[in-house]
C-alpha cells in the first residue's frame, strides 16, 4: 500500500504531505504498520463476535410512497470491552437492505474487538433517497450508535464512520459539514463522525464522474439540480472544526476513479486537515475491503480521534437543519 499523509507518523516508514490536487497517481510512500500503543490498542485481538440484525435506527420515514424504518446490522465482539465502535454505510445505489454484501467485512472488523453498526441509508430518489434524505440517514446512524453502543460494551466516543464507494462520499459531507443533517432520528445527540475514513468514495460529484448513479440517488442531473448537487459536494465543506480522515483506494478500481481520493486528499491537505491517503496497487472496489492497510487506516482513524481532547459530545445536540 502507498500513504501520503499531512503528519508525520509513527514506526519507520516515511510520509509526504500533498500540497497540490494530482493529475495522476503519483508513487507515494508506505503506511506504517498499527500502533500498537495507541489509546485504543486493548480492543485490536481477534476474539468472535455476535450480530443483531434488522434494527430500525430511523422513525418512520418516506421510502417512495410509503412509510418504512431504515435499519442497520450490528456486529459485537465478544468480551467485555471498552469497544471502539464504527458506523459502517455501504455502496449503491442499491436500494433497501443493499447493506449485506458488507457483512463479512464488518464482521472481519467485529473480530478485531470494534463495534460495528452496518446501516442502510435511502440512496434513490424514487424510494425517498437523494438530499437530503439520504445524508440524513446516514447522521441518524450516527445518533443510534452513539446512544446504543454502551449496551454491547461500546463507547459512546468517539464514533468512526466508514464509507465505502457512495457510502463514502455521502458519509463525506455528513464528517466534513459542521451543520449536522437532522430528520426521522430514533435518537439525539450528535450526527457527526468525530472520524471518517472513505474507502473508493466517488467525491467529485460535479467533474463528470459516476453520472449514472448520482442520477438514481438525486433523481436528476446536475444541470437539472445544481442546488442538490451542490448541497451534496464535499468540496464545499471543511471550512469548521476538523477531524481525523482516512481515505483509502485502489489503484486498479475500475468502478470509481482513485483520481476522486487524491482529489479530496490534497483538497483536506490545502484546509489543514489531519488526512492520510492510501493507495493500495493493484486494489480493485471490492478487493480493498479485504486488504489490511484499509483495517490498518480505520485502526489509525480510531487512534487519532480517541486521542483528540474536543471529540464531538455524544450528549450533545447541534443546531441541525
């Protein structure tokens, strides 16, 4: 794997701040292995876990001419903890229950000793998706995990969310807009991330990319919703308080263009962000989910907003939308 990170890190590998947007995919350099010192270190062992399954997280909500809870799975390793816990949302457009092709991904996490919450969001417009109902879901999760975490041995914080393909770039501006989303929510407190890590996100939304599927999720083009598109644009973000952020893709995705991770790498970079990026050779979409630099890039995540002294506050509701 290959890291460009804004900080220096830790072990013996070496690391490069992105000053500039890259217009190809430079060589950079290696990921340092886990810290295994890190505030968090006593949850990373391999030790089984349990799953709970089809739990609503939302109030009833529209889902294209009728009423349905969105749900979400949740993956508890064995033990007593404390857990770091994780809101995991998947790619799409896949409509509902599109979240189980993550399963053994989260459970491979649960087996690490991290809570997991796999959460659905409504991500087409004629089944209630688009904007802002899609990223409100996602902020919902957030407030679900926040509040429930506890009971499977979880903290409450900081929570990480993880975003694979659409998934990452809606849980994108969920982490990088200090306006957190509201609606439908079965619980309060916060719906922003004190962490992000997007895996194979398709980030730039207005340059053309993955047109076909942020049709289905907005219900239109860019030119005929340019407020949704732009509301919906993480480049329009990360002007408030920061938080950790790792991206993470493959250098031979041929569904979403790893060119869209370097782009919001060096974008975070030029705004000061703590962000590292990870490009893993050869990594197609779904290949990186099984590497261990996208683990490795999730523990790190963990570690630096457990190490974070203004971690959002879980008890805390922010003025929403």
């Amino acid at each position: 794997a290959q890291t460009s990170s804004s900080a220096q890190s830790a072990g013996s590998a070496t690391t490069a701040a992105t000053a500039a947007p890259a217009a190809t995919l430079a060589p950079l350099l290696a990921l340092p292995p886990r810290d295994v010192s890190a505030p968090v270190s006593s949850a990373y062992q391999s030790s089984g876990y349990s799953e709970v399954d089809n739990v609503p997280f939302t109030g009833p909500v529209d889902c294209g001419g009728y009423l349905c809870q969105v749900e979400l799975d949740i993956y508890v390793p064995a033990g007593t903890g404390p857990f770091p816990t994780v809101v995991l949302v998947r790619g799409g457009p896949g409509g509902p229950d599109g979240r189980g092709y993550l399963d053994p991904f989260a459970g491979d996490l649960a087996n690490q000793g991290i809570l997991v919450y796999n959460a659905d969001f409504r991500d087409i417009a004629g089944q209630g998706g688009g904007y802002p109902n899609g990223f409100e879901d996602v902020a919902c999760a957030i407030r679900y995990a926040r509040a429930d975490a506890s009971q499977f041995g979880g903290n409450a914080s900081p929570i990480t969310l993880v975003g694979h393909s659409l998934g990452g770039w809606v849980g994108s501006v969920v982490a990088l807009d200090q306006n957190e989303f509201g609606g439908g929510c079965l619980a309060g407190g916060s719906g922003r991330p004190d962490a992000f890590v997007g895996l194979a996100g398709n980030y730039q939304i207005s340059a053309g990319y993955n047109a076909s599927d942020l049709y289905t999720f907005f219900g239109g083009s860019l030119s005929g919703l340019p407020a949704a598109y732009g509301a919906g644009n993480p480049f329009n973000y990360a002007t408030g308080s920061s938080i950790p952020v790792r991206l993470v893709a493959g250098t031979g995705d041929g569904t979403v263009d790893p060119a869209q991770s370097v782009a919001l790498n060096a974008f975070l970079v030029k705004q000061g962000w703590n962000v590292t990026l990870t490009l893993i050779p050869d990594g197609t979409h779904m290949s990186i989910l099984g590497e261990q630099s996208t683990y490795d890039a999730i523990f790190s995540a963990i570690a630096a907003a457990s190490s974070i002294d203004h971690s959002i506050d879980p008890l805390e509701a922010q003025s929403g939308r």
